[in-house]
C-alpha cells in the first residue's frame, strides 16, 4: 500500500518569510508617511519643520511596534511547528 498523502501541504516556512519580509517595507512607508502628513500639517498650521519632524518620529514607532507584533507572530508559529 502507497503511504497517506498529506492534504495539505506544510507553508508555514512560506508564511514566516513573507511576514518577515514586510519589515523592509514597514520602515521605509511608515516614516514617509508619517513626514509628509507632518509637512502638510506644517503647511496648514505655518509650524514648519516641528510637525514634520514629530510626524517622522512618530512613523518610525509605529514602524517598530509593528515590527515587534510580526517577529512575535513569527515567533509564537514557529514554537507551534516544532510541538507538532
């Protein structure tokens, strides 16, 4: 007899890679995103640079919080592939 196939193949190395590699992405967007609103909001309140400096501090933290989610996320699947 020909041993069971598995159904469903095994992609969690695939998943891992994939949310790793967003985190390129994460800190070039989130700062960019966060100084341009700043730049507009420098333009609208005449505080230029201040808000633009806060907008880009800002995106950089929540670049980094995200990161910090992701690795864990990471993390916490491949603990779950090993006790399998």
């Amino acid at each position: 007899m020909n041993p069971p196939r598995n159904p469903k193949p095994d992609d969690s190395g695939l998943r891992s890679a994939s949310l790793l590699l967003a985190i390129p992405t994460l800190l070039l967007v989130s700062p960019l995103v966060g100084f341009f609103l700043g730049r507009f909001a420098d333009q609208h309140f005449g505080t230029a640079p201040w808000l633009s400096f806060v907008g880009l501090v800002l995106g950089f933290i929540a670049a980094g919080r995200e990161i910090y989610f992701i690795i864990r996320r990471v993390q916490a699947e491949e603990e779950g592939d090993k006790r399998r």
